[in-house]
C-alpha cells in the first residue's frame, strides 16, 4: 500500500510526533526511562533521552546512556555471525556446531552431530525454551551450562520452533571457537570497533563500569517500578549479554539497512546477510484460520510484515528483573526505530515502535496501543511456582523432624544440593559453591516449600519441595519449580529430582 503521503514527509512528521508520545508512555506506565533512535535514509534523524536512568538518583537519560538490551542482543550476534562467515571463506551457516566445539553434546546423538549454526540461531534444534536459563538463574556460567545441556529433552529436530536462549549461545559459541577467541571479543572486533559502537559491550562488569548507566528497575505493582536486582548475562552473551546505547544500535541498523554496506563500502557480503533476515522457522499463525498471517523467525531475528505489506525486522528484549527493548527495521521505506528501556517489560518499547510505524504509514494510528500493549505484556512480572497464591492445607501433616531432611542430593544437570539445619531452619543450596540458597519451610508433611529467586522467579514466586521417605527415611526430593514442564500437557522433564547421596 502507498503511504498516506510521500515518504519524507510521512517520516519527518513520526519523528516530530515522538518525544511527545516517549513522555505519555513512560508517565502512563511508570517505566522510569528511555533511550530512543530512528534512522532514515543512512542518517540518525532523531537521538534521545526521556526520563531517569535511576529511580532513586533521579539521574536523566541522555543520548548516551548504556542499556542492558536483553534479547536484543540476538540480531546482533547474526550480524557477528554474518561478518565472521563474510571474512573467512571455509565458514559458513550450515557447519555443524561440533566442527569447531568437538566435546559439545545434545540429548539425541543425531542431533548433536547434525545441528548447525543456522539450526541453533533459529531455534529449530528441539532445545526446549528455557532450557539451560535455569541454570544461569542459580549461577552456573556458560561452559557448565553447555556441557550439562545434554541432560535436557528435546523436542523434535528442525519442524519445531523452540525459542532457546543458550541454543543460540552455542551457535555463537561456535562461531567464536572457529576464530580461536572468545565471543567478547569476536563481536568486539568484528562489529562494534567497525561500526563504531563504543558504548556496546557484551561484558556484564563493562556494563556496570559505564558512569551513563541505566539500571534496572522490576515492576512491583501497577505503574511501581523498583530498582531491586542486578543481571548479569555473562553466560548467555550471544543471546541476551549485550549492553548499548540507542545511538549504537542506530550504527548498526543503518548498515542492515544499507545490505551490509558502510560508508558505500561493503561490510559484510549481502547475501550472507540476507540469510540472516531470510524466514527459516515458522513462529505463530492459525492453519484453521486462512486469513491469519504466518510469522518466521530467520537467524536472531523475527521476520514479518507491515500491515501495508512491507517487510518487517524486528526483535525484542526482556529481562523481568528490569529491562526492556525494541528494534524495527522496515527495508523498503530505509526506516529503523530502536528503543531501550529500564523497566521490566510492559510493552513500552512496542507500543512507541507500533505509533511510530503507524504514524509513518497511515498518519495516525490505528489502534489504541499505548492501552493495548500493556495488557500483552502483564504476566511478565508475574512470579513462578506452583504454590503461588496458595496456603499450606488447614489439615496439613506435619513435617519430620528437621534433621530429616538434613544431607546431600544429586542431579546430574544442577548438581549438589545440600539441605542444612541451623536452630531448627531448613536451608537449601544449589550452584556454584552453594551460593543460590533458599530456607525451606514446612507445608504438609514431607511436602515443604521454598521461594525461588531469578529472572525466571520474580517477587511472589514459591514452589514445593516434595521429599521423598523409604522404609522411614528421605531417600530423594523433587524441586518442583526446578522440574519445567516442556510444554503444556507434556510430562515434567525430570531435571529437578535429586537423589540422596549423603
């Protein structure tokens, strides 16, 4: 469809339109603070600040403020991936992962020697979503996770779409491998040095040194953000470590925009690239329904359309400990929007990426969105456990004596567990050195409960330990909220059982 008038005059009056609607949305939401760009035609058309890094500083975001971006980060590292495969020839998309991580395994030997770099950035290698994310939660770093994700099930190989942060990690991983460095510093010297991304860093401690930092704020009621938690995405750097500032992303979405050109110069090979924004898994649409639209996913990145039927790149990012973002790209019209947040996600960065685009394309919107995004994104910062909202039963038994529960369980994908008693009061540990702990408390018999903690178990969260007695004495435990189920109807994958070993 044709714009409701030419381009330039359709962008400029989005443009001017936005720091008005940025402002609304924050005070409408309580989302302290963002940092927003827009490119058009090569060139940065608008570049600011709105609102506070940190609620309790009261600091101003400014142009340059640095954002922990969360999974936009994915489209990132294809572009990594993209350059490094544009330098050396002998790389490419379809190399099998285990070409250049030899001790990396799966779950099904198939695909552990089949799966390629293009199958892990797509997520169509059965990698259930979250799988390893609960890992990184209690503190392990990227090298156990990856030599523990052969305990997690799978899901079929290459027909389902299983959105995987730590698949896409290790596609980058690999990448990083075949230049015999690590990922920081691949994406370093093969992107942000380049395009003269300065404020970008893939290292969680470069984040936290950066004096023009925006923290993270959780949702701890309606329009109530609190700076409460601190992530650090280390472990899953491909797919959710970078930290940027709007201005960088701009850099960045110019040379998509431009097929991978800089300054007229060519960058990274325009049909590697392509591949990267090419459909390769198919992510929603209703086979019962022939006037939905199907939505793909390509390497790191969504690819949909525009309700005007031009080409749409986007992704975004969420951390529920506080983060939020956005980036769109719309190729035919040369146009990208990015913007970060610092709270947790309620549809902020969408809802002024879906008025900017209808702004640019109709003049007006055509939907209500700064009411309608919020509603999608709400059960974001809803807590974890399946002893949410629940009370121990009026007729609960009670439980053993403490010393019952007292000693350590194994899983061979957490590890040790260890359960001591001090005064009477359970605590248990798990991750490295024990450092995740939790008390346990009694619920109803051997059943006992402990609140998880992480960006998967927000404020709220509480779950059941469900202990396990033989001949008098506790032989195993189940942690529940350790215990995900795959998907819905489908049969706890059994991660989180734990057996005695002392």
């Amino acid at each position: 469809m044709d714009l409701y008038t030419d381009r330039d005059t359709a962008v400029a009056a989005a443009v001017a339109a936005l720091p008005q609607f940025i402002d609304k949305a924050l005070k409408q939401t309580g989302v302290p603070g963002a940092g927003v760009a827009v490119v058009s035609n090569g060139k940065v058309v608008f570049e600011e600040g709105h609102g506070v890094r940190d609620v309790n500083t009261k600091k101003p975001v400014d142009a340059n403020t640095v954002f922990q971006i969360a999974s936009l980060s994915k489209p990132l590292s294809s572009s990594i991936v993209a350059k490094a495969i544009t330098e050396d020839p002998g790389l490419s998309w379809d190399d099998p992962v285990v070409k250049y991580l030899p001790d990396f395994a799966l779950n099904d030997p198939y695909v552990t020697r089949h799966g390629k770099i293009a199958d892990y950035f797509s997520h169509r290698t059965g990698i259930p979503t979250g799988g390893g994310d609960d890992l990184e939660d209690i503190g392990f770093d990227v090298d156990y996770i990856m030599a523990h994700m052969n305990q997690i099930p799978l899901a079929s190989f290459r027909d389902t779409y299983q959105y995987s942060n730590f698949g896409l990690t290790v596609g980058g991983e690999a990448v990083a491998a075949s230049r015999g460095q690590t990922w920081a510093q691949t994406a370093h010297e093969l992107l942000f040095e380049p395009l003269g991304m300065t404020s970008t860093t893939t290292v969680h401690d470069e984040y936290l040194a950066a004096d023009d930092r925006a923290s993270m704020h959780a949702r701890t009621g309606v329009g109530k953000y609190e700076q409460l938690f601190d992530r650090d995405a280390d472990a899953e750097a491909p797919a959710g470590g970078v930290a940027s500032t709007a201005g960088d992303i701009a850099k960045w979405m110019n040379m998509v925009l431009a097929n991978g050109k800089v300054d007229g110069a060519e960058f990274i090979d325009p049909l590697v690239l392509a591949k990267t924004y090419s459909a390769h898994s198919i992510t929603g649409g209703d086979a019962a329904n022939l006037t939905s639209r199907t939505s793909h996913y390509g390497f790191g990145t969504n690819v949909g359309a525009t309700v005007t039927g031009r080409v749409s790149i986007s992704h975004s990012g969420a951390f529920g400990w506080g983060s939020a973002t956005n980036a769109t790209m719309i190729p035919d019209l040369n146009l990208g929007i990015v913007v970060l947040t610092n709270g947790a996600p309620s549809g902020v960065p969408e809802l002024i990426v879906s008025e900017f685009v209808d702004l640019v394309q109709f003049g007006a919107e055509t939907r209500p969105w700064l009411d309608l995004w919020p509603g999608v994104f709400a059960h974001f910062s809803d807590p974890a456990g399946d002893l949410v909202g629940k009370k121990p039963p009026t007729d609960a038994a009670p439980a053993g004596p403490a010393g019952d529960y007292v000693g350590t369980y194994t899983s061979p994908y957490f590890g040790k567990f260890e359960v001591t008693e001090k005064n009477g009061v359970l605590t248990g540990a798990l991750g490295p050195e024990g450092g995740y702990t939790f008390k346990i408390d009694p619920w109803d018999g051997d059943t006992l409960s402990f609140v998880p903690t992480g960006e998967n178990a927000l404020p709220g969260s509480l779950s059941s330990a469900v202990f396990v007695r033989e001949d008098g004495q506790i032989s195993g435990v189940t942690l529940t909220y350790f215990n995900k189920f795959p998907g819905p109807g489908q049969e706890p994958n059994g991660l989180g059982v734990f057996s005695r070993a002392g």
